[in-house]
C-alpha cells in the first residue's frame, strides 16, 4: 500500500486538531535562588527582613545620630525633623537611636530565649516522652506550668528578681519551655513505637544511644519551627515587661520603655510610641513569616504541594 492510498479524507467543515508533537517541550524548572524564593516566599521575606533588622541592631553606633542615653532638656519632646528623626522624648533623648539600639535588646532576648527554651524543652521532652515511669511525673509538673499565661508568670518571677536583660531571658525561657517540652514529647511517643526503635531495642542499644540516633534527628524540624515562634513571642512578652516597668531598666534602651516613657503624651506626641512599635511589628513579622515558611518547608504533606 503507497503512502498516499493511507491517507483518510476528511469531510469539509469538520476541523481538524493538529497533530501532537513526538517529543513534549521539556518543563522549565526553577534552581538556585531565584528557585527557592519561587517556591518558599514567605521564607525569603521574612528571612530578608530579619536580616535587615539583626543589621541594624550590629550596625546601630555607626546608623545612630547621638548617644541614646543622652539628655537634653531644652530638646525634649521635638517633633520629627532632619535633626531628629524619630523626634525626641520627655528627656530630650533621640528617640531614632534609642530605637536602634532597642533592636539589640529584642533580638537579643529573642535569640536567647528561642535557643535556652528550645534545649531544655528538648532534653525533658526526650526523657518524658521516651522513659515511660517518668513521664506522668514531669508532665504533671509542665501542665501546672503552662496552666499559667506566660506574661503572668513572667512578671511573678521578675517581681522576685531586679529589672536586667539577664534576668528577664531567665524569666522568658521558665515561661516558655514547658510547651517545647510537650511538643518533643508528643514526637517521641509517636517515634518510640516504629520498627527501626523496636529493632534497636531488641539488639541491646542502650537507651541514651537510642535517643541521641534514632529519636533526636526526628525532633529538630518540628522544634526548629516551634522555636521561631517562641523567638517572636519572647520579644513581646520583653517588651509588656519593659512597658510596665518590670523587664530593662530605663537606662536600657528597648522598644518597650520607649513606648512607656510616650504613653502619657500619647494623643499629643504619637511618634514616641509609633517607631518603636513599627520596629517591633516588623521584626514579630519577620520571625512569625520565616516560622511558616519553614513548617510548610518541612512538613511533608505541604512539600508535596510546592
């Protein structure tokens, strides 16, 4: 049969779709950075943010004008101006370079606070969670803690202390570990009944060695996420400290005394107590975006989707 003879003849008026190509055009993937941020956005975002601010907290002698303890009397109150960016306070203090250096004080207390809760809440959650006698124990113990609001407890156990940045980490990270510990337990009761346990088990590893190989890698992505959120929650409850006189002493410049020092003239002078609150919901911000983007980054059901 010839070539033309297998050609069908097509009725007029009826269309024709045309024919598929053999080889399908290949899918244009992305890679490298510009890949990352295409998929995972609020991470970028929220990472590109905090570095700006943990910049300007390294870099806040050389960004700032004056000394931010620094008292000028016959300058209180000014209004926002070239000289005075952020204006003044009731003290003639510079309110733009009290602002940087507030950033040092929250991430600071952030940073430590996120790091202390994250390792103890890890160290009680593994034994809790994994030492079967004691977990009834220390769980009681993390209930009764929790049952009180972090604020409270806070403030109760600064009452007890004088006001410091030391002191107030301390403070932060009693209130916030508990819930890192019931996280990281809830992942090893889960993790102790898979085979690969039940295996080590039966061939005698000791149970450190199980721990610290088979239970502990599969606790770092759930508490790295759990511990973003405790970071931007400890600058929060640092600032309600510092707000009411119970975190930084004055001398110490932080967003949360700054606003407190402002709240008398707050309906007369609002920019004392607006840019240290703008610092300090864009840092929140900041954190509180790259903590989702990294759930969804490890959870394996959100990956599936990206």
């Amino acid at each position: 049969m010839s070539a033309q003879s297998s050609i069908i003849a097509v009725p007029p008026g009826i269309a024709v779709a045309p024919a598929m190509p053999d080889v399908l055009p290949p899918i244009k993937v992305r890679h490298g950075l510009s890949g990352f941020i295409y998929r995972h956005p609020t991470i970028a975002f929220g990472s590109a943010l905090l570095i700006v601010m943990l910049l300007i907290a390294v870099l806040a002698p050389y960004l700032g004008t004056v000394d931010p303890t620094a008292l000028a009397p016959a300058k209180r109150t000014r209004e926002p101006s070239a000289d005075f960016w952020f204006g003044t306070d009731m003290m003639g203090r510079d309110i733009y370079s009290r602002v940087l250096y507030g950033t040092r004080v929250s991430l600071a207390v952030g940073f430590s606070v996120a790091i202390l809760a994250s390792l103890a809440g890890l160290a009680i959650g593994l034994v809790s969670g994994f030492v079967r006698w004691a977990d009834g124990i220390i769980m009681r113990v993390m209930d009764g803690m929790m049952s009180i609001p972090p604020i409270l407890l806070a403030v109760a156990l600064m009452a007890l202390t004088r006001g410091s940045v030391g002191n107030v980490i301390t403070a932060i990270t009693i209130a916030e570990f508990p819930r890192v510990s019931r996280l990281v337990r809830g992942v090893v009761l889960s993790l102790r009944e898979q085979p690969y346990v039940d295996a080590a088990v039966a061939a005698g590893t000791r149970t450190p060695m199980i721990i610290l190989r088979h239970i502990l890698p599969n606790t770092l992505a759930p508490m790295t996420v759990q511990a973003t959120f405790i970071c931007a929650s400890a600058m929060i409850v640092e600032s309600i400290l510092s707000f009411i006189g119970a975190g930084t002493p004055p001398n110490i410049p932080s967003w949360g005394n700054i606003m407190a020092e402002g709240r008398a003239l707050w309906q007369v002078k609002p920019f004392i107590v607006f840019f240290p609150a703008v610092f300090l919901s864009l840092t929140v911000l900041a954190v509180n975006l790259l903590g989702d983007g990294l759930r969804d980054m490890l959870d394996p059901r959100m990956a599936k989707r990206l």
